[in-house]
C-alpha cells in the first residue's frame, strides 16, 4: 500500500478559481493508494465573522478549496494545526461538514476533545491503519470547555499510540509543531520524536515549520521532521516557503514502513505547484542529507540550536508591556527612551524563565492568563 502525505494546505480566497496544480503532482496523487494533507485553514461561510481572540494572522478559505481537494484525490486531511480555530467552533463546524459531504475522512479535530482525540483507522489492502495526529499548544486546541484541535501532550499521545497499536497493523503519527523557518529540528523536538517511534509509531511525518527538515530512520521507523509547505497561497519574503517534500510511505504487513522523499516547488508568483525536476531535486535532496548527518549527531546538533538561539536573541524585547501598549506613537516614544531596559532586567527575567520552566509555576500562570483573556471578550 502507497501513502502520499503533503504539509501545510491553504489556498486563499483570491487564488480559489486560478490553476495552481500541476499534470505531475497530479500524476504522483493519482498514482497512490492513500493521499493526506494538512488543512491549514478552515473552511468557513461568507457570513462567518467568529474570529477567535488569538496572537497571530487569522486565515481562512472557502469550500471552492474542496475542487483542488477532489484534483488532488485527497481521501483524508489533518486538522490538528494552530489555524484550525481562527474562525471559533462554527469555522471548525463548517470545515467538518463540508468534508463528510465530500467523503474526505478527517483526524486530529473535532467539537470535543475527547473526539478530537480519536485517530482515523482505516482498512485498505488487507491492512488496518491508524492515523493519530496532535499539535502544538497554541490558540487552536481543544480543552474541557470546547471542542477545536488535538493537543501535543505527551502522556495522552503515548496512550493513543498505545491504544491505537493494539488494534491495527500499522500507526502513523502526523505532529504540526517546530520552530517556523527553522530547518531542522530542535533536541526536545528529536528526543519526543523518538520517544514516539519508541512506543508504538511506526512513522512519525511532522509540518508547521514552512520550511523542509531533515529525517531518520530510528529503530526502523521513519521520522520527518518537516515536510514544509505543500501549498501555501500567501505570499512570504522567505525563499523556504515555496519548497516542499512529498512523504510517501510504502506499506506492507510485517515489514517496516519505506520512506521515499518527492521534492516539490511553488512558483513564487502564481503558486503553481510542480515536482522539482531532476537536476534540482538532487540538490534539494543533498540538502536534506546535510540535515540529517546534523541530526544524527548529537553535538552539532545542540551547537546549531545554540546558534539559532543566538539569532533569536531580540524575541526578549517581545516581553515588554510596551509592545501592547495600543497606541504605536507612546509605545514608540517610550522605547526610545529605553524603558525597555527598566522592566526587562535581569531580575524580571529570572523570575519569568523559572515560572516557565518550572511545570507546577506554568501550569499557574498559563491558566491564570486564559481565565483573564477569556473574561474580557
């Protein structure tokens, strides 16, 4: 049994009448016995204006998205992603309605979240697979009040894995979750990655990070750590936006799963989605080797982290109140006078790094912080 499984899926409203799929992706979808993307926003009606309260851009589509779905003989797509809920349960609602009348099967979210819980099993081929796909923790995920996206929680991930396990031949994990633009993957990410493939994953394929990563293969089971954008119909700046990987996983019972990479390219100016030819799919592919040979060794790969921190250096300066002050010209003046420097001291930050770090001190403040933003909507 052939599975194809892209990234990060989104078509905006101002590309949903135009051509953007290639005869060869097509071809490469046509040719395969499963097809899985990542949904990355929802699908919502022209009256919808549920705009969750959220940090970050709000995206949507509408079901005209569904043509490019059925053109690339889509049979399921993941919802656990940090978009999923832009528009509030009735986005969600709509997105879900509108795939049971297509019969695109869906994972990762639901009106609940004991339903968003739930993995996909699917028999095809003399095979029972199991697709248990989860995110990480931001304004999209579901908690005991409402229903939205499966959260990354690694004790209730290692129990559906489990559960997941004792019933198929096979279980795919499917995580949305990295450092965005970031091309490779961060030690917590490689060690819950494995931890994963450890207890009953026999893949574990990963986007979010608009950017291609490396993989490995740990104990005979794949593990991607991004696949990059698939399609993505907003324009960016940043060149590893518009490459991306095609997973396709070769199954069959007893043996573990095969794991061929296919390159795949946006054009930068009408997002028309090709496989990248020969010549260039070497280098992509070398590229990806050079991330892999990182991954496997354990000091650079910390090394190359400590370096990327050092990039992200100014992201302290985002903990100021003065950046939510709503005003931009006090918030300016107030800058320019080095108020910063005032509250982001030392002793602020020590004490902030410790209430993060530590479980009991995070489970507090982040909780304290919802209850407040939910109580002024």
């Amino acid at each position: 049994m052939r599975i194809n499984i892209g990234g990060d899926f989104c078509i905006t409203s101002q590309y949903l009448s135009k051509q953007l799929i290639s005869k060869s992706v097509k071809a490469l979808f046509d040719d395969s016995d499963l097809n899985i993307l990542n949904l990355e926003c929802p699908i919502v009606n022209k009256n919808n204006h549920y705009k969750i309260i959220k940090t970050g851009p709000h995206l949507k589509t509408d079901e005209r998205i569904l043509n490019y779905l059925k053109q690339l003989n889509t049979n399921v797509v993941t919802l656990a992603n940090n978009h999923i809920l832009d528009y509030g349960l009735n986005g969600l609602k709509t997105t879900l309605e509108h795939c049971n009348k297509n019969n695109i099967q869906y994972v990762g979210a639901e009106m609940s979240v004991k339903q968003a819980a739930q993995p996909l099993i699917i028999e095809k081929g003399g095979l029972k697979i199991a697709f248990v796909n989860f995110c990480e923790n931001e304004w999209s995920v579901a908690n005991s009040q409402r229903g939205g996206a499966n959260p990354m929680d690694i004790i209730d991930n290692y129990k559906q894995i489990k559960n997941a396990k004792q019933k198929v031949d096979f279980v795919i994990v499917i995580v949305h979750g990295g450092h965005e633009y970031y091309s490779l993957p961060s030690p917590r990410m490689v060690k819950q990655y494995r931890f994963y493939a450890e207890n009953g994953a026999d893949a574990v394929i990963g986007h979010h990070t608009h950017s291609i990563s490396g993989y490995e293969i740990y104990n005979k089971v794949p593990i991607v750590y991004s696949l990059g954008n698939f399609l993505f119909t907003i324009p960016n700046k940043n060149k590893k936006w518009y490459n991306g990987l095609v997973a396709q996983l070769t199954l069959q019972k007893g043996e573990p799963i095969d794991l061929q990479l296919i390159p795949i390219q946006q054009n930068e100016e009408d997002f028309e989605l090709t496989i990248i030819d020969d010549a260039n799919k070497k280098l992509v592919l070398k590229y990806v080797n050079e991330l892999n040979e990182t991954i496997q060794d354990n000091n650079e790969l910390h090394q190359e982290w400590r370096n990327y921190l050092l990039k992200q250096s100014k992201l302290i300066n985002t903990l100021s109140p003065i950046n939510y002050i709503p005003n931009k010209y006090i918030a300016a003046s107030l800058k320019r006078i080095g108020i910063n420097k005032l509250l982001i001291n030392n002793k602020y930050l020590k004490s902030l790094a410790n209430r993060i770090r530590c479980e009991a001190h995070r489970d507090l403040i982040i909780d304290t912080l919802l209850n407040r933003v939910n109580k002024n909507k």
